[in-house]
C-alpha cells in the first residue's frame, strides 16, 4: 500500500462500515451504523457520507473508495442496482467527490474482497479459486488459469443466484430456489424466525442455539448443504483448487467451516473435492479493498 490514509466505505444491506486506513493496512479508526434501506436510496446516501464525514474529522486523508453490492459501473463510478440497498443508477462516485472534495472511487464489494484476498488473505498466489463473500448476500470472486472471470456482462459471480432448492423461496431476483435465500445472513435469520423461532435474532445468534435448538440446528443444516450444492457446482465447472469462505458469515469459524466441507465431499464422490478455507480477513475483506483501491488513486 502507499503511504496515504485513506478513508474506506462498505456498504451493506445490514450495515454502513467504515474506516480510515493507513499506508500499512493498518485500521485507525470505525464507524458503522445500520443500513437506512428501507427509507430509501437517498436515505443510503445521507447515512452514507455521514460515516465519511465523521472518519475524516478524525484524520488527514487523501481519498475515498467505497464499495457496494449489486450491479455496479466501477469505470462510471455508478451503483446500477442494488435490490439489498435500494440502489438504481446512482453515481455515487461523483456524489462522493463533489462532497468530500476528494478522489474517490466506486467498486463492487466482492470485487474489492478480492483485491484484498489476493494481496493480503487467503488467495495470494493461488491460480484457480472460488472467493465465496457470504453476508446479507451472498457473491463471489472466481479466478481461473491465473486470470479473473470478467464476462461478457461484467457480471459474473453471482453465485447467491444458483438455484439449489428448484420451486423454493422467491428470491428478490425474480428466481425462485436461489442460494441467497437459503444461506445468507439474512437468509438464515429470517428463516428461524418465519419457522417459529424468536423473532429478531442475528444468524450467530441463531448458530448459538444450535446445540440445544433442533429449529436453528435445520435452519443452519439447510444453509450449509445449500453451500454445498452450490459449490459442487462450481467444483465440476471450474475446477478450482481452493474455496474461501469469507464475508461476515465467515466469523462462525469451524461451525462453517467443517460442515461445508463434509457436505461438499457427499457431492464430490468420483474425484478430490477442493480445499475449503476461511478468509483470514474476515468481514473486513471489502473495507480493506475499499482502501487498497482508493491508495492506487493516490
């Protein structure tokens, strides 16, 4: 990284995370507040640059990055769509630089996860993986014979979309089955609580109970095989040699970790299974490729 503090911004269907980093990686300073999603996109916004306004009041810094989910236009610095945020063509880029005063960037959240897995986690040095962000939703970072998937749309990754349960859940897609639906954060919360368990929960509080709560054991066994099928999937499609699990579901540790990999090797009879890992960043994947993108501006 360069010697410039940066302030970094992660926008989440859930939560506003943000951060000012140092040259070194180094986090010197958190802000998070909850998602205004439901008041609407210019709700996002204001909640927004209020995170930026009050890092920067606390540090001398010399750009901006911030990321988002959904559809986004990196080059235009537009947030095209972004259904768990409310977002339709936004140009958050511009709106951020006319604010600030500074340069600033737009990235798709997984996209910077990615930045920050290859340089600093779990993905350094590795030709063919799957970088699986799994929080309220879920996408992923694919890289194979040494070189990112792009695709014809920019749009590739979208691993929250696989159906795994044909004729399920309607997912906000459209689709019905899609793997978001299952075992997301989000996902995983909602579904304890619509099954008949106590309302307004966390998913790692609903893992919490999962030793003595038969609900919340179902309800984590079906995001787990869900995973699974997903990545027996992208196993037989892409070959990768390494799956990492990251994003904020990733806090629960080997309670993910080892279930997925049994589960996978179920599905993955005929030939070795790939090596599934946890990101050693964790949920501060996306913050940290936020400000790995917004040094290069500097």
């Amino acid at each position: 990284m360069s010697a410039a503090t940066v302030v970094a911004v992660d926008v989440g269907g859930t939560t506003i995370k943000g951060a000012t980093v140092n040259g070194d990686g180094s986090f010197l300073r958190e802000r998070s507040r909850p998602t205004p999603a439901g008041d609407g996109p210019d709700a996002v916004v204001s909640a927004l640059l209020e995170v930026i306004a009050e890092l920067r009041a606390e540090a001398d810094v010399a750009a901006v990055g911030v990321v988002v989910p959904g559809y986004v236009d990196a080059e235009a610095g537009r947030a095209l769509y972004s259904a768990n945020v409310g977002f339709r063509d936004v140009p958050l880029r511009e709106v951020v630089a006319e604010v600030t005063g500074l340069p600033a960037l737009l990235e798709h959240d997984v996209r910077a996860a990615g930045v920050a897995e290859q340089e600093l986690g779990a993905t350094a040095g590795v030709e063919d993986y799957l970088l699986a962000v799994i929080g309220t939703g879920i996408a992923a970072v694919l890289k194979t014979g040494g070189k990112l998937v792009v695709g014809s749309t920019k749009l590739p990754g979208e691993l929250g979309h696989i159906p795994v349960r044909p004729g399920g859940e309607r997912c906000s897609c459209g689709q019905r089955g899609c793997l978001e639906r299952y075992a997301s954060a989000a996902a995983i919360a909602r579904r304890y609580a619509e099954a008949g368990g106590s309302p307004g929960l966390t998913s790692a509080e609903v893992l919490a109970r999962r030793q003595t709560d038969r609900l919340a054991r179902r309800i984590w066994a079906d995001a787990v095989e869900a995973l699974a099928l997903a990545f027996a999937t992208c196993t037989m499609l892409l070959d990768p040699a390494l799956i990492v699990l990251g994003g904020g579901l990733s806090a629960a540790g080997d309670e993910l970790l080892l279930p997925v990999r049994q589960e996978l090797a179920k599905l993955v009879l005929w030939r070795e299974p790939p090596l599934v890992e946890l990101s050693p960043l964790g949920g501060r994947a996306g913050l940290l490729g936020a400000a790995l993108l917004a040094q290069r501006l500097v």
